[in-house]
C-alpha cells in the first residue's frame, strides 16, 4: 500500500569509512553517559531544555500519533510539591512496598528515599504518554503502543541531553499519579518518567557499575561463509 502522501526521502550517505567513524564517535560519546543523582543548582538555558525536547519529538510512534507529552519544570514550589510527594512514595516503598529481592537489586545504587535532587536540579522534565486520545468530535480513540513509543522518546531525549552536555536522571517514583494532579494533566495522560535534569554537582560521584559486553547483549544470525569454512577445514 502507498501512503496518502510521500515526499522524497532526505537521506544522507557517508563514505563507508565516515559513518564507522561516526558509529565510534557516537558510541565513545553515549559511553560516557551516566546517571546522576547528585545535581548542581547552576541554571541552564531553557533553550537547550527545548532543542533537546524537540529532538525527542522526532521520535518514531505508533501510527505517528506522538502519544507525548513534557512538562518542563522550573518553578521552585512545583518543584518542591514534587519532592513532596515523591518522597512520601519512596518512603512507603523504602520501608514497606519494596521487596528484600527489589532492595537488594537496588543496594549497589545507593538509592534511597532523600530525593533532595528534586528541588536542587534546575529542570524536572514530567513525561506522560496518551493512553488513549480524543477525535475532533471529542470522541476517545485509541493510541497504538503508546508507552514503547514514549520509551523511545525518553531515550532520545536522554541522547540529546548527553550530547548536550546535560546529565539526567530517570526518576521512576511508583505510583507517580500524583504528577497528573500537580501538573493538571488530563486523565487519558499517564506519567511515564519524571526526568531530572541540569549540571552535575562539583565532585559527584556515581556508582562503580559496568555495562554489558557486546558478545553478552548481541549475537548474530549469519550466513555461513563457505569459501572460509572449506579453507579452514583444509
Ligand atoms: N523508585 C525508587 C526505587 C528505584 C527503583 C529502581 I528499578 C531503580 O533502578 C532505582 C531506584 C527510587 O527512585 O529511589
């Protein structure tokens, strides 16, 4: 089937040994991306917040419906209404909610319910993803893969953020529905991710954590390659 409308594809080639490079470049620089829970109160530029937003807004989505919403907080009070409530979630799950399995998963992290990081960073980005939508009529229509999408979203945002020379935090606080309240966002919006974003502290320091090799994460399905397997046998 064609689409209603198309237009060109802008697509740009490299020579093959640019785009390794690049593809290296891209991966030294995504390498280095960490998650920091310690944040300096240095303000940033609300233009670098919304670059990096729309970056995420090219996103691919289900339908393309963008099932996306950002709430950019930088008012001191939303922000400590937010740490409020946070706190008073994480507290229940600290010492109550959480399993002794959950807690020692999170133990190496240091994680725990101070999250002082929400009234010091300078931006909290409130993520909601549309599990339904609206016609023009007014009538509830569905949204397809809605919380995958705004996944891919939040990566993005997070790549652009890096690149930026930001650092974030994902802050999950579960349930997070206080955020609709406090944001007044409309019900068929859910939250999906409560962003913590802006310079780290001077001397931050982060969990001594690795990543997963690429032979533990990947693998590949290939055609085997005769010519080598006969040489070999020889
Ligand atoms: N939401 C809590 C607990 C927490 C859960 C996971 I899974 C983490 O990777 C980190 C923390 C908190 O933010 O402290």
């Amino acid at each position: 089937m064609k689409p209603h409308d198309s237009i060109p594809l802008n697509f740009i080639e490299y020579p093959s040994d640019a785009m390794l490079e690049r593809a290296r470049g891209f991966y030294a620089e995504m390498s280095g991306r960490r998650t920091v829970r310690e944040f300096s109160s240095r303000p940033v530029a609300r233009e670098l917040i919304e670059t990096c937003i729309r970056t995420a807004g090219t996103a691919p989505s289900g339908a393309n419906q963008q099932p996306w919403h950002f709430v950019v907080v930088s008012d001191a009070q939303m922000k400590s209404r937010i740490r409020f409530a946070a706190e008073a979630e994480e507290t229940e799950f600290y010492e109550r909610r959480a399993t002794d399995e959950w807690l020692e998963a999170l133990a190496p992290l240091g994680t725990d319910a101070d999250k002082s990081f929400l009234e010091v960073a300078p931006y909290l980005i409130a993520i909601f993803y549309e599990a339904y939508g609206f016609d023009d009529a007014g009538k509830r229509i569905k949204r397809y893969y809605p919380m995958d999408s705004v996944g891919i979203a939040s990566g993005m945002l997070i790549a652009a953020l890096h690149h930026a020379g930001l650092a974030s935090l994902t802050h999950t606080p579960s349930p997070m529905a206080f955020l609709n309240e406090i944001l007044g966002r409309p019900d068929n919006e859910r939250p999906f991710l409560l962003l913590v974003v802006g310079y780290p502290a001077n001397g931050a320091r982060v969990p001594s954590i690795t990543r997963k090799p690429l032979a533990s994460i990947a693998h590949f399905v290939e055609q085997p390659n005769v010519a080598a397997l006969s040489t070999d046998q020889t």
